[in-house]
C-alpha cells in the first residue's frame, strides 16, 4: 500500500502534508490563508477609544501639571528589572529569588525560617525549621564572578549554594539583614541617610527606609528624581511613608506609588495602610507582573527630560504588560479582571 | 484590499488636515485617526497574535503610543504605515512574551477541518506560528496587509533592500516550515 492509499484508507487521521510548491503557489497560499479577525463590535471600539482618549487627556493634564516627586514602592523583582543585570539587591520577600533570576539578578534576602513535619527517623513525626537559600540557588545562576563579591563582601558563609558562591543567604532577623544592607551599601559606594540606618531593634520600617535609600541611590543614576521604595509587608509601607516625610515631602505633592507584583501581595492592603500612616502621600498602587514594575518607572524615569522633576508618570504598559492602577481602597480580589474592581488599565488612579 | 481602513479620496485629501489637527489634540480628529484605522490595525494584530484580546490590548496599546508621539509625527510616512510600525512592535512585544507558551491555532481552525481547503489553511497557519516572530511579521505585512517592499521598509525603519531580503529570508523560512527545504 503506498502513501496515498493509506491516506485513501484513513481519511483525516494524516497531517496535512502540503505539495512542495513553487515560489508563487507559496505566496498564494498564503494569501488564501488570511485569517479574518472576528469583528470587533461597536462597544468594544468605543469603550477602546474612550480609554486611549482618556489615556491622552491625562498626558497631557500631568505634563502642564507642576512636578510632583514620584516614591515607588516597588517589589524586589521591579527593584532588580529597574537597576538592571549584574546587581546584587537585598530583600525579604518570598518567592523574589526567581524574579531575581530573570532578571539577571542575584537576590540576597533574609531567610524566613519555616517549620514543617518531615517523617522522622522511627517514622514518626519530626518538626523540621527550614531555611530558604533559593536566594543563593538563583545568585548561582546569575553571578558569575561571585569570587570577587566575596572578597569584596566578606560575608559569613550560611549554606552550601551561598557558599559555593560566597554569599549569604540565610539572615537570621531583620536587624542582621539591615545591618548588612547598610554594610553591602558602603561596600557597594552608596550613602545612607541616617534615618536610613536600621533601628537596632531591627524592625521593618527602618529595614524599609534602608531599602529605600538604596532604591534611590540606583535610581538616581536613570535621573529619577525621588525614592523608590521597595516594600511587600504592611510594616514596610509604614517605613516608605516615614522615609517620605523624612524628606519633607508635602502631601498632594509627593506621591507614592506602591508597585507590587508578587502575586500573594496586595497593592490596595499595602497602599491603604501607608495612606493612613501619612495621609495625603500615597496616590496610587498599581498591580503588575512580577518584575514588571521597574521597568514602568524606568520608562518614566528614561522618558522624561534630564535635571526635571518627573512630571509624568505613566503606567500605561509594564515592559507590555498593562499595569492596573488602584483608586486606593480598591478591592483587587477578583485580579483575572483589570477592568474590575474600579480599576484601569490607564493609570486613571493618577488622574485624581 | 488594503487591510480594512476605510481611507476614500476625498478622506485621503483631507488627512493631512486631520493629522495636523490630531497633533495639536484636537478630539475630533484624534477620534477620527483611531475610527479610521482601527480596524486595520485591529486586524493586523489578530493575524499575528492569532488571540482577539490580544489584538485588541495591542490595538489600544498602539493608539494610547501613537496619541502619545503625534506631536513628534514628522509625517516621513503615511499615517497607515506609521501606526503599522506601531502596533508591529506592540505585537511582536506580545509574541517575544509569549515565547515559552505553545501558540494557539486560531479558533476559526479549531473548527470543521476536514475540508481540503481548510486543511491548507490550518498548514499555512501552522507553519506561521512555527516561524520566528519577526518573519512571521513580514510576511504577514507583505501577503496579508499587502504592504509593498516601500511599505515594509517603512514599517521596519530600514532600507528597501534590506526589506526584500528579509522578505525573501522570511518566504524561506515559511517554506521549510509549510513542506520542505526551498
């Protein structure tokens, strides 16, 4: 039986298999292939104008609008997709070391010790307290001259992949992880603020205004004017806010934007409670994908003329990904719908 | 047909009005760039993302950027071509996104296959997505949009040789996905 009766014997159970064809009969096939879109109705078009009008106006609102400072809370993800491959960045969020990775970034964070039940030796139960060194699993991915940061760093050596490359992985509590941001910092050039030095006691807010100097520090060198913030606790938030005023940042005129990928946080919570901290500075929250976050302010920060103010900030479209603005108080529970729950794909909580 | 915007004569005279007046804000001539071209572009965007709420976010993300650089417009090319380049990139940020993700057929293929005609379409279909996005751009440019070599070399901002041997590179790489080596 040759092909052709096989294919007679069982119709449609072969793949197409196309005549090799001239150059011509390729391009007509093609062309016969167009795919036709489904119409787009009439209310789809208007609701689309409707939303890339408003979109517009608001541009142009905040371009004639005077500078205000721009704080971002960002997640570690967009902290790293902000300052970019090669950078080594601290943070404390679960989950952050692969947003570290594809980024091109090693992410150093404080473990969160967790216990867990494994089967003990005589098969009973045994209570185990577990480290996470995904921290150190993704630097060794992405640092290639780990040597060098280890020479540079002296850290203590905390487990097997953080040793391999001379990293730490494993912080014990915030006050080790604020003091070591601080000490990564010097080593690294950068000058903290006082106020951003870690409370010896070791709580989040002061760990969050250490980031913060940080994020700043970066993010001075893309001619962002103002702090990015990195935050992922509620605490945290307290710790954006305090370092704002700080500053003596005015209410109405400064604005913190809370960005948060990570996708067991909750923009609205975060943005809610720094808004009662400081009443007045928190504008906006805006949910993306991880990572994506930075690369909305770095879009702001590289678009706008160097030596000004950041007149416009434009969170229309996260590395493409629509990033959703949050009136604050906004309820995001239901995140399969951006248009849901007040919320834009056009930034419209900056427009208040 | 030239994609689907409805462009007449006497609208093709009158667009370098609307154009100089979209560019100074004017809503009325902003409504009128987008209820022009959104059909072409939101067709564009369908026959390479194959996903109509893709289309559709590519289609709007194309007019908020295009609202955006009307005043940097130089008008070197048609407005069509322009808003092509556009919403190309736009596209192609979608598809590089979607690299790791196994490409749907579209839903029109999902449907009764069995028929000669159909089964061709479903191959060259296949075969498109099997492609590397930026030839698949080209060819759907040339062969769908029937964009000429001028056109494509305007969309992709390079020179018009340069379009003819992507084109011709594209054609290639189609081939040996659609049935063998060229």
């Amino acid at each position: 039986m040759n092909q052709a009766d096989h294919r007679a014997a069982a119709p449609n159970t072969q793949p197409y298999d196309p005549p090799l064809a001239a150059a011509d009969s390729i391009a007509e096939a093609i062309r016969h292939a167009r795919p036709e879109p489904p119409p787009l109705d009439a209310e789809t078009s208007r609701r689309m104008l409707a939303a890339v009008v408003a979109a517009t106006a608001r541009r142009e609102r905040r371009r004639r609008a005077a500078p205000v400072t721009v704080t971002a809370a960002l997640c570690a993800g967009c902290l790293i997709a902000l300052v970019g491959r090669q950078s080594l960045l601290f943070g404390a969020l679960p989950g952050t070391s692969d947003a570290a990775s594809n980024h091109g970034a090693a992410l150093v964070k404080p473990a969160v010790p967790e216990e867990r039940d494994v089967a003990g030796r005589n098969g009973g139960p045994r209570r185990e307290v577990v480290r996470d060194s995904g921290a150190g699993r993704a630097a060794a991915r992405v640092v290639p001259d780990a040597s060098r940061i280890r020479s540079r760093a002296g850290r203590s050596i905390d487990d097997a992949p953080a040793r391999r490359l001379g990293l730490a992985s494993s912080m014990p509590s915030p006050e080790r992880a604020g003091r070591r941001i601080v000490g990564e910092a010097a080593i690294a050039g950068f000058r903290l603020a006082p106020h951003a030095a870690p409370n010896p006691s070791g709580d989040l807010p002061a760990y969050g205004a250490a980031i913060a100097e940080l994020g700043a520090a970066q993010v001075g060198h893309a001619r962002l004017r103002g702090s990015v913030l990195r935050t992922g606790d509620a605490r945290l938030s307290e710790g954006v806010a305090a370092a704002a005023d700080d500053r003596g940042a005015a209410p109405g005129g400064h604005m913190i934007i809370v960005v948060t990928g990570a996708p067991d946080r909750r923009p609205d919570v975060e943005m809610t409670t720094a808004s009662e901290v400081s009443p007045g500075y928190v504008r906006a929250a805006a949910y993306t994908p991880i990572g994506s976050g930075g690369g909305v302010l770095r879009q702001c920060a590289l678009r706008e003329d160097a030596d000004e103010d950041i007149r416009t900030v434009d969170f229309g479209i996260a590395y493409g990904a629509p990033a959703v603005m949050l009136p604050i108080g906004s309820d995001i529970s239901d995140r399969t719908s951006p248009a849901g729950a007040g919320a834009d794909s056009t930034g419209g909580a900056l427009s208040k | 047909m030239k994609g689907t915007a409805t462009v007449t004569l006497a609208g093709q005279l009158e667009e370098p009005c609307r154009v100089a007046a979209a560019r100074q804000g004017e809503p009325a001539a902003l409504e009128w760039l987008f209820q022009t071209y959104h059909g072409a572009i939101y067709a564009l965007c369908y026959r390479l993302l194959s996903r109509p709420e893709d289309a559709e976010d590519a289609t709007q993300a194309t007019f908020v950027a295009a609202f955006r650089s009307l005043p940097t417009f130089r008008g070197d090319s048609s407005v069509r071509t322009w808003l092509y380049r556009i919403a190309s990139n736009e596209a192609m940020t979608i598809l590089r996104r979607r690299r790791t993700a196994p490409a749907d057929a579209p839903r029109e293929e999902l449907q009764d296959n069995r028929a000669p005609d159909a089964l061709q379409r479903a191959a060259v279909s296949a075969a498109m997505r099997r492609m590397q996005p930026d030839k698949r751009l080209i060819l759907a440019l040339h062969y769908w949009e029937e964009l000429s070599c001028d056109e494509i070399a305007a969309v992709l901002g390079v020179s018009i040789s340069a379009a003819k041997m992507r084109l011709k590179r594209a054609r290639e790489e189609f081939q040996r996905h659609y049935g063998g080596e060229p």
